[in-house]
C-alpha cells in the first residue's frame, strides 16, 4: 500500500494542562482536519487563565535547544503557525525560525496575541508590540484581533470603526511585511464584521456575523487553526475565514450551556463540525 505525504504543520503556542485553548485545542483540530501535526510550546501553564489562580513554567531554553536539535536533524515544515510568546527572547527565536524557514516556502501564519477589548494583557508591554510587528514581518497570514490590529498600526483603540479607518488599518499592517490579513472582532458603524484583506492591492473583505453574549477562553484558537486548516487545503483565504466563523458560530451555540465555561469547549466532541465540506 501506497502511503501518502501528509501536510507537516508546525504549532507553536502554549500547552494548557487543564482546560482547551492554545495546543490543546489546536492539536484536535489539525489532527482532525488530517495535517500532520507538530508543536513547541512557548510555555507550560497549569489551567486556562480564567480561573484566576494559575502557574506557568517558561519553555525559553527548551525551545533553543530542540530548535538546534531539528536544524540539525534537518527536520522542516510545510507551515508554521505561531500563537502566545512569553518573551523578548522567545520571540526572536522564532522570527529567526520562521524567516528561515520561509526561504524554504514554508508558510507562516502569526496570532499576535497581546490583548484584547482593548486592553493589554497582563505582561504585555510596548517592546512586546516591537517584537511582535517583527515577526509579522514574516507572516504569510496574519490574524490579530481589531484591539491587536491597533497596537500593530498604532491605530487609537475606539469602539467603532469607519471602513475608511479599518482600510488604513489594513494597509498599515501590510507595511509590516504581512502578505494577507484577517482582523476579528471589529466593529463597523455598529454592526461586527471579521475584516479579510487578502494582498496589498485587494480592498478588505468584511463578513458580518452576530455576536454571541458567551465567553469561552480558546475560540481564538479554535478559529485559527479552523482557518489555517481549511486555507492549506482550498487556498483561498475569505471563504476558509467564512467556513471558519459558520462552524466556531454552530459549535459556541451548542455549548452554550456548558457549566465550566473557564475550561473551554470541549473540541473533541465537536469535531465533525469542521470538515471541510460543512458551512
């Protein structure tokens, strides 16, 4: 029997040991979506942070080291997809990762997790925004979110947006060195849209959808990996985002009713809802 090459993936994000954001949601969704799946957590933490008391173990050295080790092995990746980064450090590990790797044709997809609703998390700073427009500079994809979008372009946060506004958002971000762009959360003349820019020529696409009065930490990631896994596979980068929202949209509505919101959505049994012939 005939074996056939899977897509390689890359993961590097945290790993929650208890709860489903980061790794722990992202591995299911790209196993399931039939990539094979790598990942190098940026840090180990002990639940997802809505609880409130928490531990995480910085994976920096970690990190270097197995770098070394797998440039020596010789090991590559058809994308990489990159999430939280703890530190200054860390973060120009993976720049000067990913830009290699890039050579090599390797996509690159970058979260830049640094806050959100228009705040800052805890530990982020204005050298974090540095490091993170750097690796965005490498970025075949980016998607940050409209409070993220704005510490990158160093855009005033607001509430609400022109089109006009997030149009120079875009463009800004574009000026990092980012091929193609998707920004969520982002209010319109009132109304919420996911923002799709697909190259610096194209205008923004943007995609309206309801939103739904329920928290649950690691949508994002869910979301990510959604569009990523669905975008590696068509090519085709607005109707992987709108697949993406329609399914996280079906799969938040049926947890909605979930008692242990800080734990997340529990992915594995949710997991037919992203194939690739769903909408």
């Amino acid at each position: 029997m005939e074996s056939r090459k899977q897509t390689q993936i890359l993961l590097i994000n945290d790993m929650a040991g208890y709860g489903k954001v980061a790794l722990s949601v992202m591995i299911p969704v790209f196993s399931y979506l039939k990539f094979e799946t790598f990942n190098l957590p940026t840090a180990l933490v002990s639940n997802t942070l809505d609880y409130g008391r928490f531990d995480i173990l910085d994976t920096t050295e970690y990190m270097q080291n197995t770098l070394q080790v797998w440039k020596k092995l010789m090991f590559s990746f058809d994308a990489i997809c990159t999430g939280f980064i703890v530190s200054e450090k860390q973060s120009s590990l993976v720049y000067e990762y990913c830009k290699e790797q890039r050579k090599t044709g390797t996509l690159i997809f970058v979260d830049p997790i640094m806050g959100d609703d228009g705040k800052r998390y805890n530990g982020v700073t204005d050298e974090t925004v540095t490091y993170m427009k750097r690796l965005c500079s490498t970025a075949d994809v980016i998607v940050p979110n409209i409070t993220e979008a704005c510490f990158l372009s160093g855009h005033t946060i607001k509430n609400i947006y022109s089109k006009f506004e997030i149009e120079c958002i875009a463009k800004q971000l574009h000026k990092l060195g980012a091929k193609a762009i998707v920004i969520t959360s982002t209010n319109i003349n009132g109304k919420m849209f996911t923002v799709v820019k697909n190259s610096p020529d194209d205008s923004c696409v943007l995609i309206p959808y309801e939103e739904i009065p329920v928290r649950f930490p690691g949508t994002g990631d869910t979301f990510m990996s959604m569009v990523v896994g669905h975008y590696m596979k068509s090519g085709r980068l607005s109707e992987s985002v709108r697949i993406a929202m329609n399914q996280l949209e079906k799969i938040i509505r049926l947890n909605m009713d979930y008692t242990d919101k800080y734990k997340g959505i529990p992915i594995e049994l949710f997991l037919e809802e992203i194939d690739d012939e769903k909408t």
